[in-house]
C-alpha cells in the first residue's frame, strides 16, 4: 500500500518490487496444479531445503524432500483419481525485502457421490462438486537465487475456529498504516 | 486493454499505472479477510469519508463510519462464529486516471449445518461447505492521499436476475475498443 | 519465473513483459462476465479469427464468428436466465515473446433448485449454489495489433480423468528450470 509514497525509490528497485509480485503470483497459482497431479518435483523444487508445511488436523512435514513426498502418498493419490481440485482466491501479498508474506482463501473441490443429478441448460446433467474444505492459507516466502520460494506454509479450517481468523488478521495489520 | 496503444506514456507513467493496479489487487484481495474478522478499523480505513456500500436485500450504509460498524453488528459476528468465508475471483480492473472500477465475483461460504459427511481420501472426513450466495460486486474506487480507497461498492446476487448482469456488463464495455 | 535471471533486459522490455501479464490478467477475468451475460460480441472480438474453443463432452467451435454465437444459443441464454456463474481462480500465466499459455479452475455455479434452504446469520436464508462443474482450461494466447487474443480454448473436467491433469502438468513444466 506503500507504493506511491515511496518517492526515493529507482526504477530499477520499483521493477524489481513489481517483478517479485508478478513471480509470486505465478508460484501461489502453480499450487492448485501441483497438488492435482502430484507433481513431487516441483513441490520440491519450490520449497526450501528446510521448508516446513502445516495443514490442518496436525498433518506436519518438515523439509523439502518430506513436503514433496506428500504427494506422492497413496492416500493423495487416490484423492487425485477421484478428482481433487484445489481451487485458489485471489491473495493477498506483502513483500518486505527478501521475505514476504501471502494470504488466501482454499477450496478443496471432489466430484459429489450421491447428489441427485441436476441439468442445467446447455451444461448437462451433473452430481456436482462438494467443497470438502475451506480454508485460510499463510504463505512465508523467501527470495534465493532460484526465485522466491517457500519457507512455510500454514493452513487452518475456516470453520469458525480461531486460528484461520489470526491469518487473515496478519493480512490486515500490514495495510494498517492507511487509516 | 490499451497498454500497447499508448506509446507515448512516460516511464514514470506506465510504472505508476503498473502500481496502481497492483495495489488495486491487494485492496480487494483484503476485503474476505476483513469481512471474515469483523475488521472494522480496516474497513475504516479503506472506504473513503463518504463511501457508500449497497448490498443485495436492500442492505446499505453510507459513510466509512456506518459501513465499517456492519462488520461489528451482532449478527455478522456470529455468521463468523460460525465458518463464515468470503471467496474471492480473479477479479477485472479498469483504471482511469484518479479512479477505477474494479467487477469481481463473490462466493459467500459456510459450514454445511446437516449434510451427510463424506470422506475424501487423505483429506478426513467432513459435511463439507455450503455456497449460500454468490454474487456480483463492483467496486469505485478513487486515488487518495491515502491509497486507493473505496467510493462505493454494489453486490447484486447472481440468481438470474438483471442487476447483477448490468454489473458484469460494465466491465465489458472498457474492452469494447478492442473489436 | 526468470524475471530476475535475465539482466541483459531493457527497461522497455522489463515494462512490456509486465504490461502484458496484466492485460493477460484482465482478458481471463473477462471471461465470466462475458460467459454470464452471453456477450458476443465481446467474445468475437477477444477470439482471433481461426480461434477455436474445445470445451468437455465434445462441444466445439472453430472461428471466432462460431465460438461468438455459442454464448447467444437459446440453452446458453436459458442457463443464463437460471443464475449461471462462472468463477475463476487465480490464473497461472506464461508468456513466451508473442504467445502465452495461461491455467485456469473454473466453477460453474448455479442456484440449487432443490436444497433445503439454510439461514446463515445477518445473510438471509438461501437454498445455496450448486457447484455444476469444476474444470481446468488452458488459454493459448497470442499478441496481435488489438491486444493479447484467445487463439485456443480447452477446458476439460476435473472430475478424476486424465486430460484435466495434463492440462494442469504442462503448467508446471514451465517452471521446472527452478529446481
């Protein structure tokens, strides 16, 4: 919310702060596909070497190698042949420096088994999708020299408890300064 | 849509416009969080002195001071209590000059209160979310010592009805020199 | 993701690839308000003329005159009148000199008809939103003198089959030079 008054800054640095938000989020809208295919490789490649991942339900893996690993479990991957959809909000960004922060809203989407089947016009007859989940994410970004990556991530139930309203409410304090 | 047309912009110019548009995401990408937190001094912050926000229902406030209250009323905060989640689309923005109308799609989420619960493999066991509304916003916005504020924002419910189409309709017509 | 491996840029060139990504993030944000209020001409202008749509279950168009009249035909104009609503998450985008290839989920909401309607407090009572379909769409783009144009369309369902997951792969080979 800083950028206009932020007069001494230079070109190259205001650039480079629109560049960072532009790679960020490219690397926040890579999740969803990702996580969908199983893409252990790239989630390796994203995260730091000590990256750190918190789901909700104490679901904890500490390192690079173990958060790409996820993915590949038997379980996600008869999520996936089911048909797991991660459906991602806009986020919001806050870069300080080298680190930033992003928050946003998680759909977790699966193919509804019993619903009775609805037509909608010109769209067909469908069970529809249930939204399993919904939740807050916390995003910890680092920049090295492979680009921003992930340092941790923390998701928590929007479901009335307390800790998903103490992400969003990080989100707010940063633009704070505006009243 | 006319970023390539104009080539006669100055540096500072196209950078200024570049930062207003980021800054535009970040301010809507705020509003789920601070309706889901009840964040009045947020909201405060980010309508100007005489914003007006009119919601589906015949729901409206005028002034920063009324509309930032909304989120403190007692029914609000226990639609949070209960998993109340804003769900926010990529959204489209036109800027012109000191104010710019951004039209995005709202998805209002909570807690199924009844359904059968389901389980997902590797994701537990859940009743999953309910869509309860899903609408159709256009925010004014106008440029402001402060940042980018909000002037007024409408929300018409996308149930079939007109209103909600004329607001998506708006945000078409910027486009229109394109053809 | 090699924004800031490539020194040898040129200021214009930086500001061009920025400008790009953002009038990129405008031409898919358009797409639901032009889906939802069956806007032809607004989809004839942003298709290139040999442009094709390839949507799930065999509907095809080729020609941006055809792929227009899709969002006029009378099941389409019927859908619209029962609350169709197209909702996109936030876009992966790869732009490659004057093409770009761009990831999207789509949802596609409608009013449930049936549902037991639900009271969520200080947000009225409502039978809610049936999630219809949720798919994976792939925009291959390309620059022309009026703007980044829709070359190519595909959309397929997430619904556990396999072309949803290519859809989404090729997304992440993209940023595979990262690891």
């Amino acid at each position: 919310m800083d950028e206009h008054n932020d007069n001494n800054r230079s070109i190259e640095e205001r650039l480079r702060a629109i560049e960072d938000r532009l790679e960020i989020y490219n690397l926040i809208a890579a999740h969803p596909p990702s996580a969908d295919t199983g893409a252990n490789q790239f989630v390796h490649a994203v995260y730091t070497e000590d990256g750190i991942i918190d789901l909700a339900g104490g679901k904890h893996a500490s390192g690079n190698e173990a958060i790409a690993a996820m993915v590949q479990e038997p379980g996600h991957r008869a999520a996936i042949q089911g048909g797991l959809a991660h459906f991602a909000s806009l986020p919001h960004v806050q870069i300080d420096g080298d680190t930033a922060v992003v928050t946003s809203y998680l759909q977790i989407l699966a193919p509804h088994p019993t619903a009775e089947p609805v037509e909608v016009p010109n769209h067909g007859m469908s069970r529809g999708f249930r939204i399993h989940r919904v939740g807050a994410n916390r995003w910890e970004l680092v920049r090295t020299q492979a680009g921003w990556k992930i340092k941790r991530r923390i998701l928590r139930p929007l479901d009335g408890s307390e800790p998903a309203r103490e992400i969003l409410r990080a989100a707010l304090t940063a633009c704070e300064d505006r009243a």
